[in-house]
C-alpha cells in the first residue's frame, strides 16, 4: 500500500524530468520483501513502510515543485502508518488485497495476478542490481504496473495487457540479471557435485545470491571450513569464478522446503540469502544467519557490508 502509494508519485516525476534510481530501486527491494518466504521479521518490515512513505512525501514535493500532479484520489497517495507495528498490522488489515469492493471480479483478479507477477519481477531486478545491472525502463513499469493496481475504471483487456507486458518486462530482468552473474563468475560449465557432507567444519548456503556465496568463499578461504549449498543453490557450482575456490565442497540437502529437517541435521552454520526461509527450529536457529532483505525474527541478520564473520566465527 506504501509502495502504491509512493508509485503515484514516480509515475508523475518522470511526466515532469524527475526520475530516481534510487527510489525505483527501494521499490523493488520492498515489493521483493513480500515475496514468499523472505522477511518475516516485522520491525524490518515496519522500517520500511516508513521509508516508502518518507521518500513519497519527498518525491511529491519535489515533482510539485517541478509542476507535476500531486493530487490523487488513491488512499495510497495520503497514507500515514500508525506508531506502532501493532497498529500498523490492523492498518494493514484494511488494504491488503481488499480494493474497491464495487470492482469486477475478473479485474480485481488479473490486478492481482499483475501484483504477484511484479514480486518476481522485482526479485529479478534487485539480484540484477546487486550484480551491477540496471534498466531504468523496468523501474518506469514497476511504478506504473503498481499504479494500475490501484487504478479504478480499467477494462479487462487493459489489465491483460499490463499482465503481459510484466511477463516481456521480466524477460529483460532477467537478461540483465543473467549479464551479471556471468559477466562476473563466468558462463557455468558441467560440473560434477558431490551430494552429502564430509568430515570438517562448515557452512550452508542457501537462497540464490551469488554475490553472498562469492562473500563468503572469500571471506572463509583457508580457515578449514568446507561452504556447501543447499535448494536452489545447487548451479552456482557451474560458475567457474566459484568453483575455483577449493574449499567450495558440495551440495546438502534437496529442495528448499526441506530446510526444517535438512538443517536441524547439519552441524554448521547456515545462511539464507534473499529467501526461501521457513520458521526454524529451536534445535538450529543459533546456526542460522539471514543477509540481504531476508529476516526472521531472532535470528543474527548480516548487514549490508557483508562482514560475515559471525557466520565463520559459529563454523568455526
């Protein structure tokens, strides 16, 4: 709802010469945090509700200044979180999903089929900027698809087509993302992986952040510790830039909703990178490290410089 919110005014900013990266950036990383099995740590989330809505309220002066539209009927475009995080779910409550009672059915469903078509659409574009690939042409969308899913009066086919054009959209995301992982690791090969574990210390990776795993490979090189992958990990032993390191031993584990069994068996330290974490168990939630826009509460969160010692230290 802030994200719609601050949408409005991006939409109308680029109408009047002002467009920032930066703020089609953090719309992504927000719209990505509601992806399944990401944040689930509410003060995180709470922190950045209240980004959206500072940047909106910064935005709309500036494109005011520059004599854009700043006056909407959307409730988005007003929105003040509450206090507290308790007050703020029951706001939350209210908006989520809900939309204009009075709307058709078939629309208020391809809007939300757009809706969840941007979340994957932003996931790509966060990795891709992570790698150091952009396309300001795909934040333009991104506000504009999230403006449409509050916009009444939209026929049927204009929401089919903003379904479609995501989907041509995340191609490009997906092209940029793929530039950047190979343009920096090189072009996977075929690689044989062990399955399993050996004797030694060692830490799990998990998620798909190839940048976290290149982080912690160089950061845990020549400490006797053996990085492993797990889920959707698993191809990133193709890279050659990856596989050089010695250290990089193998995969552990299947599929990433495995995790609550697979982790509580292996004796090292684990990471999540961007998602896939489920509710840990007791038994291994001390083991466990999150990084990037992951989060559960109570568990040790890397910050955004990437020390990760902690995770090397508990290995160790």
């Amino acid at each position: 709802h802030a994200l719609q919110g601050l949408s409005l005014y991006a939409v109308e900013g680029r109408k009047v010469g002002i467009a920032d990266g930066d703020i089609g950036l953090f719309t992504c990383e927000g719209i990505f945090s509601t992806l399944t099995n990401v944040n689930f740590d509410e003060e995180r989330v709470a922190a950045l509700i209240y980004k959206a809505v500072d940047l909106r309220d910064d935005l709309k002066e500036k494109v005011k200044t520059a004599g854009g539209k700043v006056d909407f009927s959307q409730a988005a475009a007003n929105f003040t979180p509450a206090d507290s995080v308790s007050e703020m779910s029951e706001q939350g409550s209210k908006v989520i999903l809900t939309g204009n009672p009075d709307e058709n059915e078939d629309i208020k469903s391809l809007k939300l089929t757009l809706l969840f078509g941007l979340k994957g659409l932003a996931a790509y574009t966060d990795h891709a900027r992570i790698m150091g690939q952009e396309d300001d042409e795909i934040y333009a969308f991104v506000h504009e698809a999230m403006v449409a899913t509050i916009t009444d009066g939209l026929s049927v086919e204009d929401c089919v087509a903003a379904a479609l054009k995501c989907g041509e959209v995340n191609l490009r995301a997906m092209e940029l993302l793929d530039a950047g992982n190979t343009g920096t690791y090189g072009h996977p090969v075929p690689t044989s992986v062990p399955l399993g574990a050996k004797q030694g210390k060692a830490i799990l990776v998990s998620g798909h952040d190839l940048k976290d795993l290149h982080g912690i490979l160089q950061q845990s090189e020549g400490k006797g510790i053996n990085v492993y992958t797990h889920g959707e990990m698993l191809p990133t032993h193709g890279y050659p830039e990856l596989k050089k390191y010695p250290h990089f031993y193998g995969h552990y584990g299947t599929a990433w909703q495995n995790q609550a069994k697979e982790f509580a068996e292996f004796p090292g330290a684990i990471l999540m990178t961007t998602n896939c974490i489920q509710k840990p168990k007791d038994s291994y939630k001390d083991n466990l490290f999150t990084c990037g826009l992951v989060a559960w509460p109570g568990v040790q969160h890397i910050d955004d410089g990437k020390d990760f010692g902690p995770v090397i230290e508990k290995a160790l």
